[in-house]
C-alpha cells in the first residue's frame, strides 16, 4: 500500500505542491490527509473537474511549476474541453499530473453507472494524446512510475495521467470533518417520503439516492414514480427539469451542495423554464460525503440567494426539524417554483444498501407510470 504522507512528500520532493480537483473514494484516504496537513491556498477542491484544470493551467502560468488534478475517471467528461483546447500540448502547453481514480476497472466489479467510463478511460486517453501510467500498491515502484510521469509532463509540456486502479493508498486514520447542524439527511428523506403523495421525485447521485430507495420500500404504498439518478453528478435536476416539463406531473427535485455547485448554471435554466409548481430541494452537508466527506464550498454561500436571483418565485432555508415540519406542514403545497436549502450534518449508516433493481429497470418502470397516469 502507498501512505498518503510518503506520497505527498515524494512529490513535495520533485518541487510539487499544488493540489486540485474533485475528489473520489479511491483517493479518499490520500485527500483527507492533503485537506489536513496542507495549506489551504495550496489545495482547492473545484465545483467540477474542468474547473481544476483551467485552476492548475492558471498555477502553471503563474509560477512554472507542475500542478497535479485529481478525480475520478468519470470527471474526464467534464475535463475534456479544457484539456484539448486549453492544457495541450497544440494550444497552451501545460505540463501537469492526472491523478484518476479508475472506476470500472475491466475486471473489477464496480456500480453501473461506472461500467461504460471504466471500459474506455485507456483509450479515452490514448485518443487525447495523453500518456498515462497505472499506479501498484507497490510504494517504491509507484514512486520510478510517478517520476517517469513527471520527466514527460516537462520534457513534452503536456498533462500525464496516473490511474489509480483500486484502493491502494493506506488510510492514515484521518476523520473527515465534521458539520455541526442537528439535522440528518436519512431523516430528513424518511419525513419527505412521509409527507409525499402523488409527486415525481428525482434524486440526485450519491447516498440520497440510496436512502430514498431504501425508506421507500419500506413504506406501505412505496412512490411509484421516482428516478434516482446514477452518475452524471450535478446533472439529475435538469433530467427532472425535462421530467417537469413534459410530463404533466408535479416533479420534486432532491439534490446534493455538491451536485448543485458541479453546474451552478443549471439554477438559471430552472428558473425560466420549470413549472409553477417545480419543488428544487438542496441538502447541504457542506461535503462530498459519499467518497470520504472532503469539503464543499455549501455552507460557505447563499444558494437561497442565487435562486432568487435566477427566477425561483420563493426560496426557503432550513435548519432545524420544525423549520422542516412547518415548511412541509406550509410551503411544500405552495403552487410557486420554489428552492428549498436543508443544512444537515455529513452522517449516514455504513450498512446502506444500494437499489436491487437496474437502473434501466427504474427508468423503464418510471415511464409506464408516467404514461398511464
């Protein structure tokens, strides 16, 4: 296994020092340990991955060093454009190191939703032109790998990718920070569930997702028509925008800090075009909890105060369970687009399940609902 503090001092070594990105499990533990014992100037985590590397072209520029970008493979979706048009060799000519988790791994067992980018994540990034490396467990031949990586970033002035195929960096016993606000989010979802009738509900990726399915099913008639979005992080509420749009149904939206802040823009579009009665609700727990709880910027702005100003006709902030229970009591049957930010701590059980059906399944069963209704 590679120790996070041996890593970050062996590329501290070779004059690295910056770090940025957005984080996955497979590098939880080496995140928490640079969230702890770096300065926080030196690693900022972005709202999405394309963010990171324009931020590490710009370090790049401003010093001459080498920055390293950390995310999960899937994040090459987002990272694409800048990386052809912005970081390669044929435009700025950025040298900088990838540091990819390698979800789906052929030959591993992974989630769905990681099966397609983890097939073709080599020969996405043959097709870039970027050279990559997989990372061993092997600290020593880990480190000959990285400082082959690292020669061709300067000699080429171009990104190199590290893939990380598993779980190899030991957990340097680190707890993720914790949230201080009383409320839970499974709580929060059971009394959703309880106060729901006939909505669409749409939940974002991450444990939401997994919560809801799970206290659904143990309801005594389960919501029939629900979409629990895998993947695609940030991108769920725009698959409910169209849900919203074109169905005919009143379409609640439960959403992550995380997702929304992937693709902020996305609050805009709501706010022209989701109906009357479109219900966006955010829990914030000011973290990426599902891949370790390394921080978002949450609690650091005014999601209310954006969604106001991108048209959503009512906005509501909660913290407490009667600030919930009044607004479920109130508000939620309000006919007005509206926003609702439930801060919460960054707790879940570590026995959650995940859903039992595909999730083809799911959409398949959510359009026969939504045909007969």
């Amino acid at each position: 296994m590679i120790h996070p503090e041996r890593f970050y001092q062996y590329l501290s070594g070779k004059g690295i020092d910056f770090f940025t990105g957005v984080p996955d499990s497979l590098l939880k533990s080496l995140l928490l340990y640079f969230h702890k014992n770096i300065n926080p100037s030196n690693h900022i985590i972005t709202a999405n991955e394309g963010l990171a590397i324009a931020l590490a072209s710009g370090y790049h520029i401003s010093t001459g060093k080498i920055p390293v970008v950390y995310m999960q493979n899937s994040g090459l979706g987002n990272a694409i454009n800048p990386l052809t048009s912005l970081a390669s060799a044929e435009v700025y000519a950025i040298p900088m190191i990838l540091l990819i988790g390698w979800r789906g791994m052929p030959g591993k067992k992974d989630e769905p939703q990681h099966t397609k980018m983890g097939q073709v994540t080599d020969k996405l990034l043959q097709m870039l032109d970027i050279p990559f490396f997989i990372l061993e467990e092997d600290e020593e031949k880990s480190f000959a790998v990285m400082d082959t990586a690292i020669t061709l970033a300067v000699k080429n002035s171009k990104p190199v990718a590290l893939l990380i195929p598993g779980e190899l960096f030991d957990d340097p016993e680190t707890q993720p920070p914790s949230s201080i606000y009383p409320l839970g989010r499974e709580m929060v979802i059971q009394k959703l569930i309880d106060h729901f009738t006939d909505e669409v509900v749409v939940c974002t990726t991450g444990k939401s997702g997994r919560e809801f399915f799970e206290l659904n099913r143990q309801r005594n008639q389960p919501i029939a028509k629900t979409f629990l979005a895998v993947g695609s992080m940030g991108l769920a509420n725009h698959t409910a925008l169209g849900i919203d749009m074109h169905s005919g149904h009143r379409v609640v939206m439960i959403d992550g800090d995380g997702a929304v802040l992937m693709h902020m823009g996305s609050l805009a579009d709501i706010g022209k075009w989701a109906s009357s009665s479109f219900v966006h609700i955010v829990i914030n727990n000011g973290s990426h909890e599902s891949v370790g709880a390394q921080p978002t910027l949450g609690f650091d702005i005014d999601f209310c105060a954006i969604a106001k100003a991108c048209g959503y006709a009512s906005v509501y902030s909660i913290e407490q369970e009667h600030e919930l229970s009044n607004w479920l009591s109130g508000g939620f049957h309000k006919e007005e687009k509206q926003l609702v930010e439930i801060r919460v701590n960054n707790t879940s059980r570590s026995n959650l399940g995940r859903p039992t059906n595909s999730p083809a399944q799911r959409k398949d069963e959510l359009m026969r609902v939504l045909r007969n209704k």
